[in-house]
C-alpha cells in the first residue's frame, strides 16, 4: 500500500512489520495527543472541531464509526470516508457514484490522507493509517490510534455528546483491559497474522492461536451476554467490527478457515445483538469490506475482487454497493 518515507509517498512496506521469523509485527501509531474535556491537553473537546478520516473496510477505523453513533456525535465530528479499492498511493478520498456511502474530504480537500500527515509534520516517516483524528483549529493530526480516540470520544465530550453512557466504567476497566489484551493479541490482530505470515510456522501459531480464542468466547458467551459484566462495554465494540469481516474477508482471503464466525453459535447471536444498538448497523457496509480487503495485491496478487458478499447482515437495510 505504500508509507510515507521524509514526507515523500513510496511503494511497497515499511521492512520492520515483518519479524525476523516471517511474523506480521504491526507498527504503533504515532500522532498520540488527546482531546479533553477541559481542554488542558491543547485540545478542548468542542463540537465542530474534530474530523476523522476513516475508511470502511478497516476494522480499526470502524471502530471510531461506531462510537461516533452510538455516542450521537455525529453533529459534532464530521468524517470522510474513503473510497475502497483504490491503493496505488495510499487511503483516498473523492467523490464518486459508484460507492454512494464514502464521503470525500470537505474540510481540508485532500485526495489522499497521507496529505493531512504531510501538513501535520512536513518530514513524516512511517505508515499512513485510519482512523486519523484531524484538529481543525490547529489544522493537524491529533491522534491515530483507534484505542485511544474511542476513550475520548466516550468520556470527554459529555454535555456535546447526544448519548452519555459510558462504555468504559471505572469498577470493570481493569477486567475490559484484560479483555481487550486478550482479543487484540488473538483475535483483532491475530487474523492479520494469519493473513501477512511469511513463513508456515509463523502462520501455524497465528491460526492455532486465533481459533483457540474464538473458541474460548464461544463458550464464554454461551453463558454470559456480554464479554465484561453482563453490559455492552468498550471490550464487545472493539471485538465487533473484526467479528463482521471475518466470514466476508478473514475466513478466505487470510487463511483464517477452519470455521466460520456463523459456525459458532454464541458469537453470532452475540454479534446481532451488538448490531440491534440504535446506529450500529448504519456503520455496517459488508460490500466494501470485500473490495477493500481483495484489492490488497500483498494477500491477492491478481487484484481481482470476488463478486458476491458472503456475509450481508440482512439487518443492513438492504445497502449495496457497486464492485
């Protein structure tokens, strides 16, 4: 996909998210400044300030969707959507008929995000990654951590926010740490481990370790509703959008195929419950999910984007979407 090397674009992948035994190490992001409520950080939570820059296919990115409507946010941060397919110098934006549900960037006019790297630190080295929190005041990124741009938007935009609950109540954070310790590791980065493994026994342990976890909240939501506390926590929104991509892109395109997510029971009940939430299945665009992950020529060298969608979610309302 390409990354920015002295905020110059350039082909291929950074050498270092490749481990020495062929593992897909992921590189930590890099823009880690927060929004807070009293604004002592340098950035005041303020309705209108905020955009992100996300793309629908990207499960890290989804996540910040999500929380932008279920926490009713959404007239207070706009988004841009990127178009899905289109690589050859990075995350883009435009608009265009053929994908109705991807929204181009009207606050900076950049066709590509890694402008809005460009603009934040002119000499930028590294990837160029969604979500990307942009500060329209300071005209800068502010975060690119999905992790820690869903805490602020669940805390400190109280009284802005349309919806207060609180996804993240201090009496469960220290069991929704482990939690999500547990999943990122097997499951959320676990199933690109699989997918970008360049030696079998790097991908061996990515998949034994993948579905020994599935398997592990199979029985753990057999018996309980949630993952944390009989509540819908911070711990179910992070596990969702991996959940969603899983039967349409993981099970084939990553190698990830000894079951599908609708072989298990509990979690597929689990996931429609997570999808019932007002605003949820809004966020849910399954089509694009197979254009975006397939136009990856790292883990489909012919670029050739499979025509049907294995998985609709007949509760999407019946959205489509042109190949």
């Amino acid at each position: 996909m390409g990354y920015l090397l002295n905020g110059t674009w350039t082909d291929g992948d950074p050498a270092r998210q490749t481990g020495k035994a062929g593992t897909f190490d992921r590189i930590e992001s890099v823009f880690r400044d927060r929004i807070t409520a009293d604004g002592s950080s340098g950035f005041k939570a303020e309705a209108g300030r905020y955009h992100l820059y996300v793309a629908h296919s990207c499960p890290w990115a989804h996540r910040t969707m999500i929380y932008r409507a279920i926490k009713q946010l959404d007239h207070a941060i706009t988004i841009s959507h990127c178009i899905p397919g289109e690589r050859t110098r990075g995350w883009t934006y435009e608009a265009n008929a053929k994908y109705p549900d991807c929204i181009p960037d009207t606050v900076n006019g950049f066709r590509y995000l890694y402008e809005a790297y460009v603009a934040s630190e002119p000499s930028y080295t590294g990837k160029v990654t969604v979500p990307t929190l942009w500060d329209k005041k300071t005209k800068r990124v502010v975060n690119n951590e999905s992790s820690e741009i869903i805490r602020m938007l669940n805390s400190e935009f109280a009284g802005i926010a349309g919806d207060d609950t609180d996804y993240y109540p201090e009496k469960l954070r220290a069991e929704i740490d482990r939690v999500n310790d547990f999943t990122y590791a097997s499951i959320n980065n676990g199933v690109y481990r699989c997918g970008f493994a360049k030696s079998q026994a790097a991908y061996d342990e990515a998949y034994d370790k993948l579905f020994a976890a599935l398997d592990e909240l199979e029985a753990r939501l057999t018996r309980d509703r949630t993952l944390v506390g009989g509540q819908i926590t911070e711990a179910d929104w992070r596990l969702l959008p991996t959940l969603l991509r899983f039967d349409v892109a993981y099970f084939s395109l990553f190698k990830c195929n000894r079951q599908r997510i609708a072989d298990y029971p509990a979690l597929t009940r689990y996931m429609h419950m997570l999808l019932a939430v007002p605003g949820v299945i809004s966020t849910v665009v399954p089509r694009y999910y197979v254009i975006g992950y397939y136009s990856n020529v790292n883990v489909n060298p012919t670029g050739i984007i499979p025509r049907g969608t294995p998985a609709e979610y007949a509760s999407a309302q019946g959205r489509t979407a042109a190949a």
